[in-house]
C-alpha cells in the first residue's frame, strides 16, 4: 500500500475511476453469463465453466474493493460550477487487492484452460500443479517490487517474477499446441487455439504495465497509466477468456451430443 502521490488533474482521476468501473461491470456481467450457461454445456465441461464464473467473481468482489479505496482516497469538487479540482483525503488506497485477486484467479485461469480441452487425467493434473504453482509464484514475486520505489528493487523483482511467467507462456504457446491440434472438431481447435494466444497476449501487457514506474514516469499520470492498464488487460484475461472457454465447452458438448465424440 504505497501513499498516492498529489496532483492528481480530473482527467487522471476519472480516467481510473472509469477503468475500475469497467472492470467491474464486465466481470459482474461474465460471471452471470457463465454460470447461466451452465446447464447448456454437456456434464464434462462443468467444472471448467464453473471455475471460470468464480474466477470473473472474485474479480468482481476485488474490483469493487479496489474502486471504493480509489474513491475514499480523494474529494472531487466543482467550486462555482468551474472545473473540478481533485484533492487527496489522507485516507490510503489500497491497491494490494489486485494481488490478491492475482494470487487466487490467475492459477484457476490456466486450470479452466486445461479442464476444457480435456487432456488425458494425468496430464491434466501434472499440468495444473505446474501452471498453477509457477503462475502463483509469479505473482508472489511480481508483488515486493510493485510497492517499492527504489527502481532497482522494482527491475529487481521484475525480473525474478519473469522467470516462472516465461516458463507458463512457453507452455501455453508451444506445450500445449499437440493437445490444441486433438480436439475433436475444427471449431474447437481452433477456440482452443485462440484462448492460448489471448492468455500470452493478455498476460504479456503485464509485464509492461508493471514497468510503467521503472522508466521515468512518475505521479500521477504514473498511477493513472498503471491502473487502466491492470483493468484493461484483467478484462481481456478473465472475462473475455472466459468467453473462450465458454464457447469450447459448448462447441465439445455439441459434438458429442451429435454422436461425432463419445464422451469418456
């Protein structure tokens, strides 16, 4: 929880508050989408459309917090109906329920992926162990560096994170190609496809948002920056992936229920 730093213009601030509203509507509106989908994909894709609806959930609950911190932390004003001034409260804004929603959601992200494409049983829970313990590490090490401003630390902490993020987009970008080629209908090959590419595209705005503070910018505009990117790109990774897994699971249900994949 760094102190903001003051200065904030009204463009600034209302251009996050936009973006932390965003991040809520869109998350609040996926997750009821998945989970009335739920009885329209076959049993097999369940699990997955579900953990999809609680990761879009938890997103939502972390948004809020996130938006209510932003909005405690500063009085907007108009005087005389001219333009309006933005002024810090004192009271702190707490930007660590991004973490938080990190530390839980991104791990059930790639274990949604893998349960959807419906990999052998001991290579779906290999590989959930793996993702997911190397995508928490990820985060728990990404976490010190963003609430430092010494710029060494940050580069520091950067560059640990990197390492288990390299090792999961590697994974999602070439280990589980054989996998996408074996679903059983072009269509769905190709959503499988698509949902692995969004996740690397998604994800490596990340790295680039977190580097915001680490070359030159500073302030305001710094904080702004940071926090639209974060919301723009949790959007693209939770809600619109989930969209993906959504239409994989319903395009395997359909091939099964017309009889071209028997189901296990």
């Amino acid at each position: 929880m760094a102190p903001l730093p003051d200065g904030f213009s009204y463009a600034e601030w209302n251009a996050t508050y936009n973006a932390l509203s965003f991040g809520i509507a869109a998350m609040g509106s996926a997750t009821i989408f998945f989970w009335l989908q739920l009885p329209n994909v076959s049993k097999n894709y369940r699990t997955a459309l579900t953990i999809t609806g609680i990761v879009t959930l938890i997103a939502t609950y972390h948004y809020i917090r996130i938006f209510n911190s932003w909005s405690e932390a500063f009085t907007v004003a108009s005087k005389d109906g001219g333009d309006y001034a933005v002024q810090l409260t004192g009271a702190p804004f707490n930007d660590g329920y991004r973490y938080v929603d990190w530390l839980l959601t991104v791990p059930l992200l790639l274990i949604e992926l893998i349960l959807v494409m419906k990999l052998p049983q001991q290579e779906t829970v290999s590989l959930s162990w793996k993702l997911g313990l190397a995508s928490a590490l990820m985060v728990a090490l990404g976490y010190p560096g963003e609430i430092q401003e010494d710029l060494a630390v940050r580069w520091f902490w950067w560059c640990l994170s990197m390492i288990p993020f390299c090792y999961v987009v590697f994974t999602l970008a070439v280990g589980l190609a054989e996998a996408t080629s074996k679903q059983p209908s072009p269509a769905a090959a190709s959503l499988a496809s698509a949902a692995r590419y969004l996740t690397v595209l998604s994800w490596c705005t990340y790295p680039f948002v977190y580097m915001v503070k680490s070359v030159g910018l500073a302030g305001p505009a710094a904080t702004m920056y940071e926090q639209v990117g974060y919301s723009l790109a949790d959007v693209l990774a939770k809600a619109v992936f989930g969209v993906l897994i959504w239409a994989i699971a319903a395009e395997k249900s359909a091939v099964e229920e017309s009889g071209k994949l028997l189901p296990n």
